[in-house]
C-alpha cells in the first residue's frame, strides 16, 4: 500500500480531481456508502447530543418548542455549511424533536418540477422534507417550491403545448428542512422563505474531542485524552473528517498495538496517512513547499504554481487552497499566490529577506471572498 492512500489501493493525489475530492483522508466530503452507514451509526439523534454550534442549537430548540406547543408545523429551515459539519445530522434530529417522519431527497435528484410535486403531493401533515444540496434544484422546481413553502399549493400542469392546463394543489402543511454549502448561491426568493436560517461553523478542538470520545464509545474502542486531542486538532474543525480519522487511528491501534489509542499509536498512525499536526495532508503541503522553495514564496500564477506540483489548476484551487487560506497559510492576490510567515514557520523553512510580506500585498480573498 502507497502510504497517503486509503486502503483499498486508492490511488494518490496524480489522479486527482477535485471531483475526487472525497477520497481525502481530510476531505469534509463523504467518501462512499460505506462511510455513510459508519456515519449514519454515528449520527446524535437528539439535540441535546448535538455537540457545539450553541447557538444554531439554542435557536433550532425555541423554533421547534415553541411550534410544538403551539401545535403547529414550525417555519421552515435552511442549514448553511461546508460539507461534514452536521447539517443531514441536525435535519434527522429535527424530524425526530418534532416526532415525525422525515422524507428525504436533493437538489440534484430532482430533475423535473413534476418529480417535486410527486414528492409534495404525497407527504402527510406535519412531515419534514429534507433537501440536501438546495441550491442545485433546477429552476422549474423551484419555482414550484416557492408556493409551496408559502401557500402549501402546487400547480400541476397537465398536458402539453397551448392545451396544457394547470391544476391547482393542495398539499398537507409541512416543514421543509433545505442544506446547502454555498447560501451565496441560492436565489434571494428562495432564502427569504426559509423562516430560520442557520449557518454552521466550523468546530473548536475543544467540541470536535468531545465529537471523538463519544464516536470511541460507540465504535467500541478505548482512547485516551491526549490522543483524542491528537484527533481532533488535526481534523480541520470538521466532525466528519474527525470521525474518519478516528478509525484509521483504531485501525493502526489494533494491528500494530494493543487496540487502545494512545497518543503514540494517534500520532504513529495520522503520521503513516501524512496528515500534519494542522490538519495538512501531503497535497497542501506540496503546494506550501513548491511556493516557498521553487519560487521563493510567491507570487506566483496559480497554473504554473499547480503545474509544479504536477496537479490540475482546479484541483489546487479547489481541494487545497481553500483550507490553507483559512489557516492563514497561504494568500491570494491579483499578482498570485504567496507563502505567509505562518507557511514558513510550519514548514519549518527559514523565511528569506526578498520573501513577500503578509500585508504589503492586497489579499483578494479578503476582498472577495463572503461569509457563507
Ligand atoms: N455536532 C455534531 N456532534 C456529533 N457528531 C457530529 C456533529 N456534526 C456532525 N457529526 C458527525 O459527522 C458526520 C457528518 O455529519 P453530516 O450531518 O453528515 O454532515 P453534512 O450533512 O453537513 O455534510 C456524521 O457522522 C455525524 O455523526
Ligand atoms: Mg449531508
């Protein structure tokens, strides 16, 4: 087995795109139906298991109580957030809090306005329909959504050309629970429906701990303080990718150790799948590297800085950059992109005088780039 590459013979980052995205080990993405039925054994069913996002949790508990006492189906809500950060989680809990059935569907798999008004037409009084990935519903279909969020009505059109007729509908009131991780592109009509928006953050290390003992607990494996803390801040501020972590380590603890994650199998193992103590795994880090040592940190122009690392320019724009910005690891700017000091310092390379400073260059994500 290539080191960096899940078992199974994966292959490593050559042959990936940020399609492939999810085949990281630090991907936020799921990787397979594998690990979502790992995650679906996983998930907190209530919302008092719900680790951290306080406020998300204090304002979902009032909207939900306060409907429930009223006897009334709550307002319809929108969770917005990168991927692995809870948002299917928190439509299942707010199903089960309201005590009701929850149907499930997405954006992408609803091609037709007429697959929508299946769905609607069917679902009985007071069920939660969970949209994942909102904001690629076609255009028809959400238009259709639009009255039916608001009205509990559908037009139904019948037949075709100028003959066609459409039928008024009425559907049971509902709750609809839409996710999405890109708010910024959902249509303005459509986000003002939503009477409650949440938006998720990513976690502290603190909360993604507590994420990982339980997670030992339920998958049935000892791990000790340190080397859940060891886990966790390495996860990118991201539950899924912590979870993912986690069983890799208890993999490494039980063939190479006695089944108990210490901190020294912790480190061992995060060090055999190259995932650094900030959460990098081997491409962020080749993309720093290449920056500072071929091109002495920058500027440099995104295809030749992704062609030195032997990857497609999306794929380090897409899969690497992102994360690195975040960390304050790497900027952007309209002469390209550059190394911080923080980049230097991590990679343990000293930083040369001609290096370009943080600051003295206008960072466009900052001027671009909007909270989500
Ligand atoms: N707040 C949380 N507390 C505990 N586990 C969580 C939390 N958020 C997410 N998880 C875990 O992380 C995994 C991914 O969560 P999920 O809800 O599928 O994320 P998303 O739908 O936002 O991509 C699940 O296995 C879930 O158990
Ligand atoms: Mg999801």
């Amino acid at each position: 087995m290539t080191s960096g590459s899940e078992p199974g013979g994966r292959p490593p980052h050559g042959a990936m795109s940020p399609d492939g995205e999810a085949e990281r080990l630090v991907s936020g993405a799921a990787d397979g139906v594998e690990e979502q039925m790992i995650e679906a054994a996983l998930r907190p069913k209530k919302l008092d298991d719900f680790v951290g996002q306080e406020r998300v949790r204090e304002q979902l508990s009032l909207v939900l109580h306060s409907a429930l006492r009223r006897g009334r189906t709550p307002d319809h809500v929108l969770l917005s957030g990168g991927p692995g950060l809870g948002k299917t989680t928190l439509a299942m809990i707010i199903a089960a809090e309201l005590g009701q059935p929850l149907r499930i569907s997405s954006g992408p798999a609803i091609e037709r306005a007429g697959d929508l008004a299946a769905v609607l037409s069917t679902l009985a009084e007071g069920e939660v329909l969970f949209l994942d990935e909102i904001h690629r519903l076609a255009r028809p279909a959400e238009e259709m959504l639009y009255m039916a969020m608001e009205d509990f009505r559908v037009d139904v059109v019948v037949g075709k050309g100028p003959g066609a007729t459409a039928i008024p509908l009425d559907i049971a009131p509902f709750t609809l629970v839409g996710a999405t991780t890109r708010a910024g592109m959902l249509p303005g009509p459509l986000r003002d429906r939503f009477g409650f928006v949440a938006h998720m953050d990513f976690y502290e290390p603190a909360e993604l701990e507590i994420i990982v003992h339980r997670s030992a607990r339920l998958l049935d494996v000892e791990i000790d303080d340190a080397a859940a803390a060891e886990v966790a801040g390495r996860s990118r501020g991201t539950p899924r990718i912590a979870n993912r972590l986690l069983r890799r380590v208890r993999d490494y603890a039980e063939v190479r150790a006695d089944g108990t994650i210490t901190q020294e199998s912790a480190r061992a193992a995060l060090a055999l799948y190259e995932v650094d103590e900030r959460g990098l795994d081997r491409l962020d880090r080749s993309v720093l590297e290449s920056l500072m040592r071929k091109f002495g940190g920058g500027p440099v122009g995104l295809s030749t800085l992704a062609v030195s690392v032997g990857e497609e320019p999306e794929t380090v724009e897409v899969v690497a950059e992102p994360f690195l910005v975040r960390q304050g690891l790497l900027a952007r700017t309209p002469r390209g992109r550059i190394a911080t000091p923080a980049a230097w310092a991590h990679l343990g390379l000293a930083q040369p005088p001609t290096a370009p400073m943080a600051g003295t260059l206008f960072a466009l994500d900052e001027a671009t780039e909007q909270p989500e």
